[in-house]
C-alpha cells in the first residue's frame, strides 16, 4: 500500500470501503494467475498487487493495480455477444479500450464460476454505481497477459488538503497544492512587455514556453481589474498547463472540504468550500473544469480521438505545420510555422523609413517589414488609429516582419490537393484546413531585402522540409 496518510472523511470512507474490498478481491480472484501459469508466462510465482491513495486534480485518486492476467478484450467482446449485448458485427468494431469497458455493464462477468473471493452476486456495475453515487468515476484500464490498472477519481468532500489562498475583488478562493506548479508576479511594464494576444486569447511566454491565461474575475462573471500588479498562478489540468490571473495572493493552508449545497451543487467550477479561521468561506477552485470553461481541454475521448488522428497524419509525408494568416484583400496565405516567431501589433507610430522599406526598433534589431498584400494585389489604406498585425519570422538567420490582416489559425494538415495556381512566384496553393490557400514562397517575397552573402535556399526545399518534419 502506498499513500496510507491520505486523509479522508469518515462518511467518504465508510462509501468507498465496499468497492474496494470488491475491487481488491476481484484483481486477487480473476486477475493474479496461479503460480504454475505465471512461471509459464516468465512471471515471477508470487504476484504483486498495489493499491495507492493520492491527491491530484483537486480530487482524492485511488489506484488498484495489479501484474495478473489482465482484461482479454476479445473474450470480452464474445461474452457481450453471447449476452445479448450487442451484435457480433458491433462487437468486433470495439476498440481494446471499449471492450474493456464493456466489464462495467451490469450482470457483465467472464468468470466461469463464482467463488468465495469475489463475486457474491457483486459485479462491476454495482462498484461503478456506488462509487457514482459519491459523486467518484471510476476506470479501468488492462494490458493482456500483463496486468490491470483501476483508478478512483472521488471529489475532495471533507477531505484534508494544502491549498493556496487567492483573492479575487473582495473573494476568497482556494487552490489546491497538487494542481499548483508556480506563482508569477509582474508589475505593470513587465506586464505591458511579456503579456501577448494571440487570436483574442491572453498568454504568457514562460521559459519560451506559450503559457495561455485565464482571468478569475472573467470566468466568476466579474468585470477585468486594472491593477499595476499582475499575479498569475501557473496551474495543471488534464496533463495541460495555463495561468489563471488572479487580484492577489494570500498564502498556503491545511484545508477542510466540505461539499457545497444542494443549490450550488450546479456550479461546476468548484469542487467544494471551506470555512476559514476569522469565519469566511472560501471556494474551493475545480482547475480541469476551469481549463474547460476556457477551451483549454477537451472531452476525453474526443480529445484522445483528435490526438490519434493528428498523430496519424503527422507520420505521413505531406502533413505540414502551418500559420494561416489573411490579407487586406481577403487572401488565404499559409508560412511554414517552423520559420514563425512571435506574433506581434505594433503601433503605426513606430514604423520609420528606410529607403524604400519600413522598419520598427524590434528587441535591440532593426526589424524590416513587408507588407504582404503588396505582393498579392490591391492593398487597403491601414486604419492609422489601428495597430499593424505582424508575423515575426525567421529566415536565413535574420529576422523579418510580414504585415497582415488578421492572423486566422495555426494547423496540422495534409497537402493532398494542390495546384500550381498562385498570384505568382509563389509554391501554389493547396486545401488547408478546408480552404484555398495560397503557399508563401518566403524567398520570393523577401526578394531584394536578404543580404547578398546569405546561403541559397530554395523554396522548394524549404516547404518539402517542413512538409515532412517530425512530429
């Protein structure tokens, strides 16, 4: 056992005890082999099972893991069959995954017999309802011949947990320790300098890292402070991190959950309140469902499903890493993200002559831009109140700025279907992310402002490279 200092209030204890004992069995009864078919298998005789308590997420997590026999998916499938689940042709379209679920199902079990271990008219089903009942989830997940591994999720009702304490207007909230990764202070030059907006949503670059932000007051539905100190407080949900900005931070705290009421139960940005010392509740924050009020994390299986396929796409020759950006004259145009460096607005006050170019004083260089309607037709008259939308780039080692219209996505995507259709001396254009696109050749438009002793590089070469990097 590890984790036994995980502390739990009683009423949580006495709700959970049968589920494990059943969980516990379970693994003992169908999953750890004999000794005779583990020395078979190259096992050691005697198995090992694992149960551990931590905190994580702002949750109470239990693992039950054992190196025994595991879940055999396709003697799954042919029980569900066999049951009347489902069709043998549904049956066989289940992933390993869902037909490891399929244990859950009630009356569900692949034991030829019951024995005084487990079952006792038990089965899974009813551990998944009980432990739901807690407001918990439960999941399995199995590797044949190798082992199983269950994990409790269940909400910090009456648990005792370290918590920091943020003040948001004249608002308590706490945050538990285990989804806190580290405090960020700014003042308001810094802040001016290091906060950036990228298609509407704040981020921080920390450690040359892409941190997103979100702001408390916002998801509280309060109005935005304007402070001369910014406190962002670096979070992890769902394996992701982002910043939640917050008015000021209080300290760490050994704290007491206990379950909101009835009538907040619907609030699902908290997983629970406590009662501080002088006689103030403070709200407990819920950082995953934070992260999904702000679009940062996805349904799990959806979110898993689009990682596959993005994995699937990046193994192939012609996936690409694109910044898709428009032009004044409503142009598509895709850079190869590899050559992209920042996204900057710069105010029109800061453009200087430089014979025929203009420049801005960038980060201690002089940073050339390029208007990248000129080269693609008409160009509008700029808004002079409106500040420029600028791709930095990188190319060839020097640095340069493509002014555009409104920068639209950045995307993974085949370039299957392609023409050699463009406004000229440019790689063509292709279907991005549903849409006609024309692809920068960035040597033709930096054509005239490359010093002369910088090495050759072809556009060919360079959209073939990035077409074809690793993942």
């Amino acid at each position: 056992m590890q984790g036994k200092e995980t502390e739990l209030d009683k009423t949580i204890l006495e709700a959970i005890k049968d589920p494990l004992t059943h969980l516990v069995r379970n693994s003992c009864d169908h999953g750890i082999e004999a000794a005779a078919d583990r020395i078979a298998a190259g096992k050691p005789a005697e198995g090992v099972l694992l149960m551990r308590a931590f905190h994580e997420g702002g949750q109470v997590n239990i693992e039950i893991i054992d190196d025994g026999a595991g879940i055999n998916a396709q003697k799954v499938r042919d029980k569900a069959v066999e049951r009347g689940l489902m069709s043998r042709d549904e049956a066989d379209r289940l992933s390993e995954r869902d037909a490891q679920l399929l244990i859950f199902k009630a009356g569900f079990s692949t034991a030829p017999a019951v024995t005084n271990v487990s079952g006792r008219g038990v089965g899974m089903d009813v551990v998944k309802t009980n432990i739901e009942k807690i407001g918990g989830v439960i999941d399995v997940s199995s590797e044949f011949g190798k082992g199983t591994v269950t994990r409790i999720k269940i909400p910090l009702t009456l648990a005792i947990i370290p918590a920091l304490l943020v003040r948001s207007k004249n608002n308590m909230f706490a945050i538990p320790q285990v989804n806190l990764l580290e405090l960020v202070r700014l003042d308001r030059e810094q802040a001016a300098e290091r906060l950036e907006n990228i298609q509407g949503t704040p981020v921080y670059r920390l450690r040359g890292d892409l941190l997103p932000l979100v702001d408390l007051r916002e998801q509280i539905g309060m109005d935005k402070a304007d402070s001369d100190t910014t406190f962002i407080a670096v979070l992890r949900a769902d394996q992701r991190q982002f910043g939640l900005i917050v008015d000021d931070i209080e300290d760490t705290e050994e704290i007491v959950v206990k379950p909101l009421g009835r009538q907040l139960r619907g609030l699902d940005l908290y997983a629970g309140a406590t009662l501080m010392g002088d006689g103030r509740v403070a709200l407990i924050l819920d950082t995953n469902s934070l992260a999904a009020h702000a679009g940062m994390v996805n349904d799990g299986g959806e979110a898993a499903k689009r990682a596959a396929e993005e994995a699937a796409r990046l193994v192939r020759n012609d996936a690409a890493s694109l910044l898709v950006v428009k032009l004044s004259n409503g142009r598509r145009v895709a850079l190869p993200l590899k050559c992209v460096e920042r996204l900057e607005e710069f105010p029109l006050t800061r453009v200087e002559p430089v014979g025929q170019n203009q420049v801005v004083q960038y980060r201690g260089v002089i940073l050339p831009l390029l208007r990248l309607a000129d080269d693609y037709g008409s160009f509008d008259q700029v808004d002079p109140d409106a500040p420029l939308q600028v791709v930095v780039c990188q190319h060839r080692g020097q640095l340069f700025g493509f002014v555009v219209a409104q920068v639209l996505d950045i995307v993974e995507d085949e370039l299957a279907i392609r023409t050699h259709l463009d406004t000229g001396g440019n790689l063509g254009s292709a279907v991005v992310n549903e849409h006609v696109t024309e692809l920068l050749n960035i040597d033709t438009a930096l054509a005239g402002m490359i010093a002369p002793d910088a090495d050759a590089y072809s556009g060919a070469t360079q959209y073939s490279a990035f077409a074809r990097q690793e993942a």
